[in-house]
C-alpha cells in the first residue's frame, strides 16, 4: 500500500545525485555543478506534478470510509447518540481539518511559484527560487502522508470494532470501551511504525535541499556578489 500511495521513488533517486555532487562540488567545475543540480531539480520537479497519487489516496480513503460510516451509521441508528455517533462527528470534524490544511500547504506553495528566468537574475539565484519552491511541493506530499496517517491512527480501531459487531453480533472483551482501548493500543503502533519511514524520507528530501541551500548554494552567490 505504502508504494500506491507514495510516489517517493524517483525523486529520491535524483536527490541521490544531488547529495553525491554536494560532497563533490570542489572538485567539479563551476558550470557542471550547476547544470547538473538543475537538470535534477528540473527532473524531480516533473515527478512532483504527477497528479496521479491524488486519484490512489481517494481509493485508500474509499476502501476504510464507505464501511466506516456504514457501521457508524448502522450503530448510531440502533443504538442512539452514544460513541458511534461521535465518531461520526470526529470523522466530519477530521475531514474539515485535513481541507484546511492541504489548503494552507497548497496556498504557500502557490506564493513561492516560480517563474522562467526572464529578468535576467542570476543563475544561481533563480536556482535557489526553484529550490525552494520544490521544497515546498515536496511539503505538499508530506502532508499528504502525515493526514492519512493520522486518519488511520485515529479511525482504524473503531472500524474493526463496529465490523466485528456488525459481523459477530457480540462486543468483545465485555465493553465497548475496553475493546476499542485494546484496539487503539494495537493500531496506533502499528500505523505509526508503518508510516513513519515514508515520512522520514520526505524530511531526508527536504533537508537534503536545504542542505545544499545553505552550504553550497548560498555561500556561492555570496561570492560572486562580493
């Protein structure tokens, strides 16, 4: 699932290149260095518009969401406003959380957008825009991530344990809240360990650019100014 979600692969091949031309950046000319750090930005850039991961996210919320507000539905209606109607609560307030959010991400990305280098600025200068900017889109990935897997970590347990009442017609463990307690103990682990890898790699990405950013990039135009 973690591979139809996130398209980290080809992008973190090309931050690899980059990484391996920061270590030698005094060893290569001037010129290549700084071609060969824009063709990559130019190419995990590209990679970054794939507006296809949009599509798969709406499947993985689609396959836990229709049978979780089915049985929310279905225990709220036989028996009245109690923690299955809460849930159903939560779920509106979350989904109200992660459109605010997205949209924060989305809106500060859409400030740092970047144009052709039509004015004339410096090279490097327009390179240091166009990192930063793809920074921020990889942002836009990562919150992604992090909303799905707070979605999981929150949601996961009560559906299996309304599932197993639909199913079984019996609550586990002798009450309702020891066994969505159980069900949490195991879930948020589970779901926390299971994202967290992609989440690391995201920050990997970012803090690589940075990296350059600070330690190549900038000290570079630093001296061609002075």
């Amino acid at each position: 699932m973690v591979d139809l979600i996130y398209r980290k692969a080809k992008y973190k091949e090309y931050l690899k290149k980059i990484e391996l031309i920061n270590d030698q950046h005094n060893v290569d000319t001037e010129l290549d260095h700084t071609d060969l750090i824009k063709n990559n930005i130019n190419e995990i850039l590209e990679d970054l518009r794939d507006k296809s991961d949009l599509n798969e996210l709406k499947i993985v919320y689609t396959l836990t969401l229709v049978p979780l507000i089915g049985t929310l539905v279905y225990h709220s209606y036989h028996n009245g406003l109690g923690l299955s109607f809460f849930y159903l609560v939560l779920l509106l307030t979350f989904f109200l959380y992660v459109n605010t959010s997205m949209k924060g991400v989305i809106n500060n990305n859409k400030e740092l957008k970047w144009t052709e280098n039509k004015n004339g600025q410096g090279e490097k200068i327009f390179l240091s825009h166009k990192i930063t900017y793809v920074e921020s889109a990889i942002g836009i990935k990562q919150k992604r991530v992090e909303l799905v897997s707070q979605y999981y970590m929150l949601f996961f347990a009560p559906l299996m344990y309304y599932l197993y009442k639909v199913i079984y017609s019996s609550t586990p463990f002798g009450s309702e809240l020891t066994s969505l307690l159980i069900a949490y103990v195991i879930c948020i682990p589970f779901w926390y360990i299971f994202f967290s890898t992609e989440m690391n790699n995201y920050r990997s990405s970012r803090d690589l650019l940075t990296q350059y950013q600070n330690e190549v990039l900038i000290p570079s135009i630093k001296n061609e100014n002075t």
